[in-house]
C-alpha cells in the first residue's frame, strides 16, 4: 500500500504557499453544470490545504474537507480561517476509509490526489453518499507550453533523472499506473460524462518553483530526505541555465470530467 502521508510529510506548509490555484471560472463552471445553490453540500477528497475545498465553500452552504494528512487537514484550517471562510469542516482520513451518510453531498471534488487513491472503491463509496443526481468532479492540470525555452519537460526529465529514471512513490513502493480518468468513471456508477476545460497562465520566479516542488510527491522533505540540499542544487542550476533572471512562465488547462449517474 502507498503510504501517501509518508511521500507528502513536511509539505503542508509549501503546498499552502506555492500551489497553482486554480482558475476562478472553473468554480462558477461547477456551480452552473452541476446545479449547485447556496444550500448544496460538496465533499473534497484529498483536499491538500484547501485548493478547491476553500473558494468552492464560498459559493455552496458547505464542505467536507477530507485529507490523510494531519498536516495538510491543519494548514487547511488555517489557511479557511485566514481568508473568514467558516463553513468548512474538517476530516483526517483516508478517502477509501470515509464513513458518511447516505445520499448527503450534491458533489464531490478531486484533483491531482486521484492518482493515489483505490480509484474503484473510492468511487463506489461516492456512489453511496452522493444524491441520486449528485456528480463527481475529477480534475487534472495539463502543462501546454513553457517558456523560455521547454523548461518544463527539461525539469521533469531531470528530476526523472535524479530518482534514477522514475519518479518516487515512497519507501518500498511502485508509483501507480495513471489510467485515464473518463475510462475509470465509465467503469463506474457514474458512467455519463461531460467534459469541461479551462486555461490558465502562471508566472514564477526561481525561489517559487522550487517550493512548489517540495509540494509535490516528486520533492516533497519526506519523499527527498537528506538528498535535499543535493536536489535543489542541481534543479536550480538547471532553472537558471534555461532562464539566469529566474523568471519563468508556463500556460495550460484544466481537465474537469463529470461524473453522473446515467
């Protein structure tokens, strides 16, 4: 089993300051596919430090907010009270251990977390306490292009590199084979699909970029260990042989495929 909490420890506090927002529109997109009103109900599963959970609570009469790790499940709580977002509670758990009322949420909300989830039984789970025509809303952020130069991919392959030709997973485990999202919901209750997409541009500078990636399972404290000084060494160095301002920007989309019951 992957111990995610394991691979993210120590990121809460760079996950809260250094990932990518998510684009606006995509929660008023939610709100009008969906038929959310300000007495829906929404579930956020692997919630981080509250990307979605927390602008989504905004326009809903509340949320769930559920994550496996104390750390981010904390940093959430207060990251939601920093910005005065009161309707919001909090879970530390597993998504596939979640124990909730039947039919409660009109929608459920997951991103990158996904990924290391037990896909299956996490949606049957939904299935259970989603109401008959509640949806699940899976999202996937895509890198279109980066500049100067492909940055990017440069950064990927190198870090590939640094793991010794894959990316980590955490102690003694294997990094789960990423099938596609609307051919996991088609195995599911929630086999009528509507696709949505939304684009977004960032702009970073060195010290930024380098603390997103000690948000990700790729360099997060507890999945580098004491290879840290060595990791951010050699990327930075890399970075700046693509950029010497340290200044980059990359521009791409969000995937959002929803799930209803046919």
């Amino acid at each position: 089993m992957i111990a995610v909490t394991d691979i993210y420890r120590g990121a809460a506090t760079y996950y809260a300051r250094h990932a990518l927002p998510y684009p606006e529109d995509l929660f008023y997109s939610l709100v009008r596919v969906c038929s959310l009103s300000n007495s829906s109900r929404a579930l956020d599963l692997g919630a981080g430090t509250g990307q979605i959970a927390i602008p989504l609570a905004r326009l809903v009469a509340d949320v769930l907010f559920v994550d496996p790790s104390d750390e981010m499940v904390e940093k959430g709580r207060q990251m939601a009270e920093a910005v005065g977002v009161k309707n919001i509670e909090f879970s530390v758990s597993r998504s596939e251990d979640l124990n909730e009322p039947m039919s409660s949420f009109d929608i459920a909300t997951i991103a990158a977390s996904f990924l290391w989830m037990e896909q299956s039984t996490v949606l049957a789970k939904l299935a259970q306490m989603l109401k008959p025509d509640g949806c699940i809303a899976i999202m996937y952020r895509e890198r279109d292009c980066s500049e100067p130069g492909e940055w990017y991919r440069a950064m990927l392959s190198d870090i590939q590199e640094f793991w010794g030709g894959g990316f980590p997973a955490g102690p003694g485990a294997v990094r789960p084979v990423q099938l596609p999202y609307r051919q996991v919901l088609r195995a599911s209750n929630f086999g009528e699909i509507t696709e949505l997409r939304h684009y977004y541009e960032h702009h970073w500078n060195i010290d930024d970029l380098l603390g997103y990636l000690c948000s990700t399972s790729l360099a997060a404290p507890g999945t580098l260990g004491p290879r840290r000084d060595e990791f951010t060494s050699r990327i930075r160095r890399l970075l700046l042989s693509y950029s010497p301002s340290g200044f980059f920007a990359e521009r791409g989309h969000i995937t959002t495929w929803l799930g209803f019951r046919p």
